[in-house]
C-alpha cells in the first residue's frame, strides 16, 4: 500500500512530466500500475513464471 505523501508526490512529478493534474484516487491507481509492471519486469529479466492476473473492471 502506497502512503498519502507518495500519492502527492505521484501527483506531482505526473503533472510535471505531463501538465495533467490527477485526482487522489487516479493517482494512486496509476501508482499501483506502474509498480505492478515493474514487479512484472523483474519477474521477466529473473526469469520466473508470469501468469496473467485478470481485475474486475470498475463501472
């Protein structure tokens, strides 16, 4: 789980590198993404397994 103080600072480098301000919930997601695909990186590089892990899609 992300702390609120790395939230902000997502925040801030994303509108710095990007000019779009996102909300706390968006940041975050995007947060958990991007930390999501580098676990999945060094998996791949380690060589281990990668099995698909399907989330339910938010209405």
């Amino acid at each position: 789980m992300l702390t609120d103080k790395a939230i902000q600072e997502f925040r801030e480098i994303y509108k710095k590198e990007h000019g779009i301000e996102l909300s706390n919930d968006e940041a975050r997601d995007a947060a958990e993404r991007l930390i999501s695909f580098f676990e999945l990186l060094h998996k791949i590089d380690r060589g281990e397994e990668v099995t698909k892990k399907r989330k339910p899609k938010k209405s």
